[in-house]
C-alpha cells in the first residue's frame, strides 16, 4: 500500500495539518458483507468468517467467530458421544445466525458513519451519533452489543464462594460439562445425567437471582428455579437419563 494513499486517507480524515511520521504495518480492506444462509449442509458445520464477514469496524469478527466455536463445540461433542437431543446440531444456526446478522447490520451503520467522505447528511447523522455516544447508557448499550456480553440468557461470570473456596462461574464450566448451580442448596441433580451435568453448590450471589440455575458448556442459561420442571430441561439440553441395567435412572453413570 503506497504511503502516499495513507497520507491522503488520514489528511481527509483529521486535515491538511496531520504528519505522517513513519508505518508499522498497513492492509487495505473494504466491505464485502455476506452471511451464509445456512451454516449446516448435512455433516458440514460453517462457524466464523466462513459463515459470516464484514468490515473490521468495531473490532467483532473474532469474537464472533469464538462465540460460534463455543456455540456449537459441545453441540458437537454431545453429538459424537451420542447423548445429544435429535435437534441439538440445528440450535447453532437458530442460535448463532442471529447473533451475527445483528453484527453485520451493526458494523454497516458503523460503515456509513466512519466514511471519509462526507455527504452533508452523514455528517449530520455522525455529529447526532456523536452526541448520543455521550450518554452512558448509549454507551452501554453500545458496548454490549459490539462484545456480544449483552446476548440474552448468558450468565455473568459471577465470583461464587463453593464448599471448595472461592471460583469464578468460567472456571466451573472448563470441563466441559452443564452446570446445575445450586444457590441455596435445595436443588439436587436428578439420577441419569452426572455422567455430562456437574452440580455445585454455592452462596447466594448478588448478580445471580434464582435460587439455582441450569448452564450449559457454553455459559447459557437453559433453566432456572422456578421456571418448570429441571428434568424436562435437562433432557431437552443433555439428553435422556443414563440407564443402569435394571432401566432406572442410573445414579452414577460414566
Ligand atoms: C484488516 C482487518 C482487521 C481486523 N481487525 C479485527 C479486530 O480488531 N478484532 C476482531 O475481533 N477481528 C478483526 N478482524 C476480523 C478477524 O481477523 C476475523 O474475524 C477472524 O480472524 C476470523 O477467524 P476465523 O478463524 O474464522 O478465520 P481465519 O482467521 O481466516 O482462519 C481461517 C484459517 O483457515 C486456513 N485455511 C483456509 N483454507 C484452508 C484449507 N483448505 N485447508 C486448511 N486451512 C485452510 C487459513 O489459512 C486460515 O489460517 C479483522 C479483519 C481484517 C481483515
């Protein structure tokens, strides 16, 4: 990329008096905005900037893709071990597809706004946007999105006081496994599903309203206390009960 574009593209952006003094590192890149419609065809899952690429604005393409990863990394694995429901492979899309659609509309605003060139309406718009970015609530809203933190039923990485010291919410889903979080100690887990569902007890916390909550691998919240029968959702999200050999729930399945 010839330093004399460099120098042009800055100059329109912050005027005649920027110096250029020296470049470290230079790309180009423009807007080549597409999303597939699907991210499965049969045995092919497509998960970050093969499913989804827009302009680098905002920084959001990688987090996207991880978020992807995540998604549909224990989908795959409850899959291959062969305790996933029917429909689980097909939540990704229904899940992520959104997620990213919601990016790609987000990064072509920001598109039209971080323009170079100026009509006199976007320059309107920009100076409005601007003032909005002022308000911290705009700026929170703003930031929850572009992080993907604000993505309905995620649980906050709560710090959690459990029988075996002090923890945060992540490092209990490390393993891999669902997480039935019992916050005041009233909520065991039932027979057949200690083989993929942890259960850990822990003080009330104050991020943390329900009296227990069922996570899954990737951070999700599919239950809370309360909210229906914790079988029916452990069953439509980890599968049916492991059986022992007499066909009862199996206790300690592995
Ligand atoms: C200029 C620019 C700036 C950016 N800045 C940011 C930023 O600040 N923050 C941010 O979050 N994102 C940013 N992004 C976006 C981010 O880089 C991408 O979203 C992210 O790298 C996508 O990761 P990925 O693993 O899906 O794909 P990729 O990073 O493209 O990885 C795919 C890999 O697969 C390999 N590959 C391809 N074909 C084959 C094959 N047939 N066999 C084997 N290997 C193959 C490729 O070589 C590559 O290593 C930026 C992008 C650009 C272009």
């Amino acid at each position: 990329m010839p330093e004399s574009e460099i120098v042009d593209a800055l100059t329109a952006v912050y005027g005649s008096d920027t110096r250029l003094s020296h470049v470290l590192a230079a790309s180009r890149w423009s807007d080549a905005t597409r999303q597939l419609e699907r991210y499965r065809h049969g045995r092919i899952l497509f998960a970050g900037d093969a499913a989804h690429i827009h302009p680098p604005l905002g920084g959001q393409g990688l987090n996207l893709g991880v978020q992807d990863a995540l998604n549909l990394g224990w989908k795959l694995a409850a899959t291959v071990h062969g305790w996933a429901p029917g429909d689980l492979l097909d939540t990704y899309q229904e899940e992520r597809h959104p997620a990213a659609a919601r990016v790609l509309h987000h990064t072509s605003a920001q598109r039209v706004l971080a323009t170079p060139k100026l009509s006199e309406d976007v320059a309107a718009l920009r100076g409005i946007f601007v003032d909005l970015l002022r308000l911290p609530d705009t700026n929170h809203y703003l930031a929850g999105m572009m992080s993907g933190l604000d993505a309905a039923g995620r649980v906050p990485d709560a710090e959690l006081a459990t029988g075996d010291g002090t923890t945060r919410l992540s490092a209990l889903l490390r393993s891999g496994r669902g997480l039935l979080l019992d916050l005041t100690g009233d909520h065991p887990l039932p027979p057949g599903w200690s083989d993929r569902v942890d259960r850990v007890q822990a003080e009330p916390d104050h991020q943390l309203t329900e009296s227990a909550l069922l996570i899954r691998p990737d951070g999700y919240r599919c239950w809370a206390a309360g909210g229906g029968p914790l079988d029916a959702a452990l069953t439509r999200w980890f599968g049916a009960p492991a059986r022992d050999q007499h066909g009862s729930a199996a206790d300690d399945a592995v």
